[in-house]
C-alpha cells in the first residue's frame, strides 16, 4: 500500500521525510538509534532534534470535531503549523483553511484546494496581498476597520467580508482583542461605510464563548479550542448558538480550529548536546539548595526554534527522558535532581526549562521527549545563530486511523492534488 511519492523505508531519520506505519513511540525510538548508528559513523545529522508527527492523532481530531459540531465547518488555522502533510490530510478530509497571507494561501491552493475553501482571516492586510487574494480567487475575507474596507473596494470589490467583532478574550492565553477587532458600537458606522462602497458584507466572526447579534449569511467562531477542553467547549458553544440562533436556516457557521488539530499530534525528540554546573553554585562551597536546579543541559532546539512556543503562545515545556546511555530502559527508581534545560544558542533568553526534575545520570548524547509541540512551534521558528529547524518524521501511527490516513491520503493524490 505505498503512496505515490512516499518512501515507505524504515530508516527513519529525519533528513528522510517517509510517512510510516507504527507508533509515534516507536518512530521516537528508531530516530534515536538511528541516530547512535550515525554517530558511530561521525556523522553531523546524528545529534540532530526531530519531530514525530502522528497524522493519525490528527484525523482522530478530526472525528472529534464532527462528532461534537456536526454543524459547524472547520476551517484550519494554518498559521498554527502549516506542515505539508497536515495540509495535505485536511485537505483530503474535506476541511476549509483559514490563511492569514498571500504565502499561507499560495500553500493551500498549490495543493488544489478550491479558493471557496479559503477565509484570508487577517483583518489587517496590505492592499497588494488583497488583490492576490482577489487574483487567485479567494474572496471571504475579515475586517475590522474603515480604511480596510476602502482597500478592499479598490483592489477586491467583489470580495464576501466576513466583520470581525471585538470580544472578551480576558480567559484566552493569546488575548488577541489588544489587535484586532471592531468594538460593537463601531460596527454600525462600519456596515454602513461597506454599503456606501457597494461591498459584500456576509458575516460576523468573533471568539468562542462571547456575542449576541444577528448575522445573515455566516457565522464565524473562531479558533481557540483546547484539546483537553473540547468537548465542554463544543458543548457550550452547541448550546450558544442553539439559544441564540434558534432559526438557522439558511446559514452557515465555520470555525478556525488551529492548536486543537494539530497540539497533540507532533512530539520532539532533541539531543544534550553539553552539560554543566550553574555559575552561582559552582562557586559556592554549600550544597545547590534543594529547589534550585544544580545542573544546566543544553540541548538542540531552543527557543529560537521549536520553543518559541514559550515566548509568544505562553507555552510551559516539560521534557522527559527519552533514552539514557542508548538505553530506553530508565528504571523508576533513577534518583532525580533539578535540572534546567537550555537552547543552543548564545543568547541567555534561550532557556526550555529554568526548574525541572531529571534523572541526575543525564550525560550529553543522552535524549529528552517533550510531548504537545505541534501548535506554533516550527512555524514561527528562527534560524538565529543559523542553527536548522528541527525536520518532522512522519508516521500514520500505531492507533485507530492509520488505515483511514493512508487511503484519504492516497485518494488525495490519485485526485491529481498534491505538492
Ligand atoms: N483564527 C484567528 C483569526 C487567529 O488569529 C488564530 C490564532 O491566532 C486562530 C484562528 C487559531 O487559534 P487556535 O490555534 O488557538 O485555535
């Protein structure tokens, strides 16, 4: 059952890019040793970081989704990790993608999704990228402001605006509301100015949670859902929009999902590439007090990278061991002393971890895991210091849906679809 294009090869590492059947586990594992092999052998890409990404954990999100909002479309945030194979899966499964650039949907429609598909759900754009968008065919778009709609009368007149509304994002871990969004008072004097401009006004969009209004064509809910929140979140948001809107006929609703596709279904694997004592307690004669770490490991991806997620998605990292001395056996009763984790690179900034418990026979060569890295993580990574971003190895999983991933996939690109 190979796919057209797709190396079904065990060798695994990460300069390959093969979509293999297997537990993500497993993937971690055969990474790693292949890795100890490479090393053998000298070999610079054997320390390498990698990411497992688990499309099945993907498409089991998926039929999470349509289980609990049956009614309501989702359309993937792609900003939230625009992984080629992700793209390609969702877009096989039938879902719409939320681009917030010309490159974002450049990305999309490269795979042969139709233009429909798309909401350019920046409110804020440069009049150029409107008429791409305008170009290509892409023609639902947000706004927020006055001067957008004067941009978009010139450059996109037949555009579908989709207004998007200021809400209460105060619980949200990225309170988006401090940039984009009319307030309510401002939307009355903004419908009226889109009229005056003969432009297309189709819908609302706001966050979860929040709004009362009454929208013709579409409603927009946003993105924002938490995994280990979901089903209360859709349950509340079903009982929202029934009480709400009680007669939809005629309506649509999407959403914007992005971390809830994508959060769970990538784990990374990076390598300890240089220990060493913290600087206060190296010179202090007393013993490092008990809470404080009393050793520092760097390893190869950092904050510049992959945990960039730290410093703008307020992301807490928390590493496990994932092989110690080429062994994946760490037993128990391995005594644990606080550990800080850092970046590779020279910048101070660049810390994973500041206060952690690690097994106290951590040696460089040995592995950490952290799980949840598929949601703004590579996507917004930097090369500071030119150090590489961390490359994905692909597996259709060891769970429910592996078969169903490789057929939606396959039938994808027998469509002629793909890269
Ligand atoms: N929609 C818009 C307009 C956004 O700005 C974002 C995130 O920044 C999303 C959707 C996706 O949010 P999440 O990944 O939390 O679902």
């Amino acid at each position: 059952s190979q796919l057209p294009g797709i190396d079904d090869d065990d060798d695994i590492f990460p300069s390959l890019p093969p979509l293999l059947d297997g537990h993500p586990d497993i993937h971690l594992r055969n990474g790693i040793m292949n890795a100890s092999v490479l090393a053998a052998k000298h070999d610079p890409d054997a320390e390498k970081a990698f990411f497992v990404g688990d499309l099945s954990q993907v498409y089991r999100q998926h039929l999470r989704w349509q289980a609990c909002l049956p009614d309501i479309r989702p359309f993937y945030a792609v900003k939230c990790n625009p992984d080629p194979y992700v793209l390609r899966l969702l877009a096989a499964l039938g879902a719409g993608f939320d681009c917030a650039s010309n490159g974002e949907i450049s990305q999309v429609l490269a795979l042969g999704v139709d233009p429909s598909r798309v909401i350019y759900a920046n409110p804020c754009k440069a009049t150029s990228f409107v008429r791409e968008a305008g170009r290509v065919g892409v023609d639902m778009m947000t706004f927020d402001n006055a001067d957008e709609l004067h941009k978009i009368a010139r450059a996109h007149p037949n555009a579908q605006l989709v207004v998007r509304i200021l809400t209460d994002d105060t619980k949200s871990l990225c309170a988006l509301g401090v940039k984009f969004g009319a307030p309510l008072a401002t939307v009355p004097g903004l419908l009226a100015k889109a009229k005056e401009l003969n432009l297309n006004v189709v819908g609302v969009s706001f966050h979860v949670g929040s709004g009362c209004y009454d929208p013709s064509v579409l409603l927009d809910v946003g993105g924002g859902f938490e995994d280990a929140l979901f089903e209360q979140t859709a349950a509340n948001l079903t009982e929202a929009i029934a009480f709400y809107f009680p007669d939809r006929s005629g309506f649509k609703i999407i959403a914007e999902p992005g971390r809830f596709y994508v959060a769970t279904a990538f784990r990374l694997a990076a390598n300890i590439i240089a220990r060493r004592a913290p600087l206060t307690e190296a010179h202090r004669d007393d013993a490092p007090p008990s809470d404080k770490p009393s050793v520092m490991y760097y390893i190869n991806d950092g904050v510049y990278g992959a945990f960039n997620c730290i410093l703008f998605d307020h992301q807490t990292a928390r590493p496990y061991v994932l092989s110690m001395a080429d062994s994946f056996h760490i037993a128990d009763s391995e005594p644990l002393t606080i550990s800080s984790v850092w970046g590779p690179t020279c910048d101070s900034i660049d810390c994973v971890c500041l206060a952690t418990p690690l097994p106290s026979a951590l040696r460089v060569g040995d592995w950490l895991g952290f799980d949840n890295m598929g949601a703004y993580t590579s996507c917004a990574a930097s090369q500071f210091n030119v150090f590489e971003v961390s490359k994905v190895v692909y597996t259709t999983g060891g769970g429910f849906g592996a078969s169903e991933v490789r057929s939606a996939l396959a039938r994808f690109a027998a469509e002629g679809h793909g890269l």
